[in-house]
C-alpha cells in the first residue's frame, strides 16, 4: 500500500476555486468504482491550507488516478497559486480502526 500525504497552502482569494476544483475531481474520482484507494482532503483552520491524504492499493491504481484530467487540472490551476509549495510525505500505516484497503 502507498500512503500520501499532501499539504500546501492557497492565496486567500483562491481558497474556495480550489475546493470546487477538489470537489470536481472528488466527483470523477466516486465515477471509478474501486476500492482499490482512498483519498480524503481537508481545510485547516487558515481557511486556505489544503492537506490531501491518499491511500493507494499499488502504483497502477496511483498512476491511473494522477492522470484523470480533472485531477490534472486541478494540479495546474493549484501550482499557479501557491503561497507554500507543496510538501509531499510517504507515510507508513501503524494501525487502523478499519480495513484498509484488504490489509487487514
């Protein structure tokens, strides 16, 4: 399994297009009909910095979901209004209330 975290922060005038920006590609996301990856993102309390928590099953299904054009747009629109960059972390599941993914 791949964990991702994702954190960066927004202009403030652009806060909210990146959350419809999220929501679009959420939409296409639901459209996929797998289980083979979570994806969870979420607003601190700034109101404009976004962390984006995803779990991947492999790195096909990773790959698959980087490449839905939704997401990509929503990547460009994003890098052109950055105030912090992106900070990228790879995390490791210690434990977890439910089954993640089929790992038991």
């Amino acid at each position: 399994m791949i964990i991702v975290k994702v954190s960066y922060t927004v202009q403030p005038a652009f806060a909210q297009k990146n959350q419809e920006n999220i929501n679009r590609f959420m939409l296409d996301f639901k459209r996929l009909t797998t289980n083979e990856f979570r994806y969870v993102s979420y607003l601190c309390e700034d109101g404009r910095t976004f962390v984006h928590l995803s779990h991947f099953k492999n790195e096909e299904i990773q790959h698959q979901l980087l490449q839905v054009p939704s997401f990509k747009e929503f990547q460009l629109q994003r890098d052109q209004r950055l105030e912090i960059q992106p900070k990228i972390e790879y995390l490791s599941a210690v434990a977890s209330s439910e089954d993640l993914l089929g790992t038991g």
